[in-house]
C-alpha cells in the first residue's frame, strides 16, 4: 500500500482544469462578497435621504453590519475544519443572498440593519473559507498569485457596483443593488454538485474515493487509487485538540497576535474606503456620479495590487512586500488630505485601493499557510474576526470626522495610522515556525 501526502501532491502539481473549477467558483463567491461590502457605500447617499439618516448614524448601520461579519468568521471559520468547507460556504452564500434581497425590501433603517446583520453573518464566514479552499488546492509555485487573483473577485464585485450605482441607481433607486444580491441563490444547486470538499476533509473521513479522484486530475501520471494510504493515522491525530487553541501552540502565539493587529489595520483602512470614499468626495464638491467614479477607481487599483502583488510575493516573500506595500499606503493617505488636482487624486485612490484591500488579498494567503493545513479555516476565520473590529470602528471613525468642521478630504489622514502600524505588526511574524508547504514530493509516494 503505497502513502500518499494529498498536499504535497497539490502543492507540487500544475494549474489544471480541475483548479480552474475551484478558481472560478471562489471568484464567483467573492464577487458578491464584494458587491454586497461595497453596495452600501454606493448606496449611501440616496439611502441617507430616504431613510433621514445623519452621518454618524449611517456609520452606525455600517459597523452593525461589521459587527455581523465579524461574528460569521468567529462562527463559520472553526464550524467549517469541523463539518466541511463546502458546506458552510452554501450556507453562507444561502444567508447573503437571501437577506440582502430582505435588506432591499426593508421599510425603515431598523428593519434594514437587521437583515443586513444576518447577511453579513454569511459575508464573514465565506472570506476566511474561499481562501483556505483556494489555497489548498493552489500549486505552491504560483499560490499567491492565484489566490490573489482569485481574491481580485471581490474587487470585481465593487466595480459592480459601482458601474450599476453610476448608471442605474438614480433611475431606479439605491434598492436594485440590493434586488441583485439574490443571483447566488439561483446557482447555488450548481455549486453543491460540481464543488469539491476540501483535501482535510475528505482525508479525515477517509473518503479515499474522492481523493483519488481529485489527485488524478492534478496528476494523471500518479495513477492514485482508492485503497491508497492517504496518510489517515497522521491527519487524525493532527485534527486532536481545540482548533483555536492550535493557533497559539507551537510558537506561534507571537505571530498570531501580529496577524490579528496586520488585519485589523488593514480592514480598518478598506471599510472605511469602502464605506465613505463616495460621500466624502462627494462633500468635497464632486457630483453623485462622479464621487461614484473614485470608487471604480478604487476597485482597478485594488485589482492592480493584488495581481502586482501576487507576481512579486512568489519571487521575493510575502514579508518584504506587504511590509513595503503599508507604508506606501501611510504615504499616499497623507497625499490625498492635501491635494485637489483631479488626477492626482485617481492615481493616489488607484494606489490606495492597491495598499488596502491589494494588500488583504496578499495577507490572507500568507496566513492561510501559515497554520497547519488541518486548522487554516480557523486561522483566518479567526484571525479576520478580529481584524473585524477595525471594519466596525471604520464607519464611526470617518462619520465623526465628517461630523467636524474638517475639510472632508482631511479624513484621509485617518487612514495613515493603520498603514504604519500594520508594517510594524508584520515584522514580529516569525516564519520559522510556520507550516508553509513545501515543494519536495520526493517522498510522497512510499510502498508500504
């Protein structure tokens, strides 16, 4: 009976049809995890006129919805190393699509926040799950750029909205963005029937089946087999023991606390861009459309960052990159509070874009290996529920600056604190004890 390491056998194998699968559907996932994050943003102006809301109490409704997300990575993160990462992720995409469509319908703000709370339940627990999913199943030679890439679908899904907030939502109103989120629902049969478990899954389980399966597909010459050793006896005993206890064991409790304070910094910056750039711009002296358009400009420039970002991590290290990619953010958030010059001001959110949500999709890999593959769902779940209570704070942070005789642009200067202490946080990560995968399968398949 030959043993076979699942893992290294994914990690050493070539983008495939079989990744494409996986890819495609992650990127759909998140797209409208990023439409339904930044649909409120592109919504708000109109919204605040139809409900009567001032702006502290429209951050108000934001950070509700964050305090949501936040529970969902603290729920589904863990539930999901327990049940099945393909499970939750359908009850996610069941809970954002349905109660966004809810959120539409709603007759007052007290009604909308509540059914914007149960979705954003399921917003939180599918970001820390799509990026475990996609990293197990990503070679190891392009890991980070594939799934900075695949992530570059939540950016998509802000473009979106944007596009259907410029051109559609002055006719129809600021509702019909909140009409499309019911799309998932509708695929979500599709999803079930075509979506594979996750390796971890199916190895404890010991559903030699589907993993022979699988591992043909990214490696036809294995020729794996049922009756195939899968390493069973080793995943069990690795999957012993509280999953978020695992993230403090082994010497990884410093690197633990880093990563909550880099993610926390970082969705400080990205909620409150997402929430407030097109009130802010539009306070400024920009009309609806057009503080609209800084916010597509925000989504290139997320995209943009995340592709540049991904290229470059796979040659010189996520460290050195992501360390780098915050304090050029701290700079460009100064630039912005104090220039007027319109294109100046694209090409510094282009760049801000790439700095925040650019540098969260770079981070969540990085994480993501870095625990052992057995608890990586409730690492970042973990990790990215904590970093959501930056997200909360940002909407009531940049709607009490509003409130003030500040300039609006002046708001961006908020943003320069988070930068700074998220390249700080990044150098107490101690890599060397790490479980990042390597690329050595000289002893995947033993005779046993």
């Amino acid at each position: 009976m030959r043993k076979i390491n699942a893992s290294d056998v994914m990690a050493g194998s070539k983008f495939s049809r079989f990744h494409l699968l996986v890819f495609l559907w992650c990127v759909y996932a998140i797209a409208f995890d990023g439409f339904d994050i930044a649909m409120y943003g592109v919504g708000l102006p109109l919204m605040m006129e139809d409900f009567g809301l001032t702006s502290v109490e429209a951050g108000a409704v934001g950070s509700y919805t964050l305090v949501g997300m936040m529970v969902g990575a603290f729920v589904f993160g863990p539930l999901a190393d327990l049940i099945g990462r393909k499970k939750v992720l359908a009850i996610c995409m069941f809970l954002f699509s349905v109660f966004t469509l809810f959120a539409g319908l709603a007759s007052n703000a007290t009604v909308f926040t509540i059914m914007r709370f149960i979705a954003a339940l399921g917003m939180g627990g599918l970001m820390p799950n799509v990026i475990s999913l996609m990293t197990e199943y990503s070679p190891k030679k392009n890991r980070a750029l594939i799934v900075a890439t695949m992530y570059c679908g939540y950016s998509v899904g802000g473009i979106l909205a944007s596009l259907i907030g410029m051109y559609i939502m002055e006719d129809f109103g600021w509702r019909v963005l909140y009409w499309l989120g019911i799309i998932p629902l509708f695929t979500l049969p599709l999803f079930l029937k075509t979506f594979p478990e996750s390796l971890s899954y199916y190895i404890l389980r010991k559903q030699g089946d589907k993993l022979a399966a699988i591992l043909n597909q990214v490696d036809p010459k294995g020729n794996y087999k049922e009756t195939d050793d899968y390493e069973y006896a080793s995943a069990k005993e690795s999957a012993k023991g509280s999953p978020v206890i695992k993230l403090f064991a082994d010497n990884r409790a410093v690197s633990t606390f880093a990563f909550w304070i880099v993610v926390f910094s970082c969705l400080l910056m990205v909620y409150g861009l997402n929430t407030w750039l097109p009130k802010i711009m539009q306070e400024s002296g920009y009309g609806l459309t057009s503080s609209l358009s800084f916010s597509l400009v925000l989504g290139v420039g997320q995209i943009g960052g995340s592709l540049i970002g991904g290229y470059l991590v796979d040659r010189i290290g996520h460290r050195k990159v992501l360390v780098s990619m915050y304090l050029l953010g701290a700079v460009c958030f100064v630039a912005l509070s104090m220039t007027s010059n319109l294109l100046m001001l694209y090409v510094l959110i282009a760049i801000g874009g790439a700095c925040t949500v650019g540098t969260q999709n770079l981070a969540n890999p990085y994480i993501s290996e870095f625990y052992p593959k057995e608890v990586r769902s409730t690492g970042v779940g973990v990790t990215v529920g904590v970093g959501r209570i930056g997200a909360i704070l940002a909407p009531l942070i940049i709607g009490l600056l509003l409130a003030t005789s500040l300039e609006p642009q002046s708001a961006f200067m908020a943003f320069a604190i988070p930068s700074i202490l998220g390249s700080i946080a990044l150098l107490f990560v101690q890599e060397k004890y790490g479980s990042f995968d390597q690329l050595d399968i000289s002893h995947n398949r033993k005779v046993g």
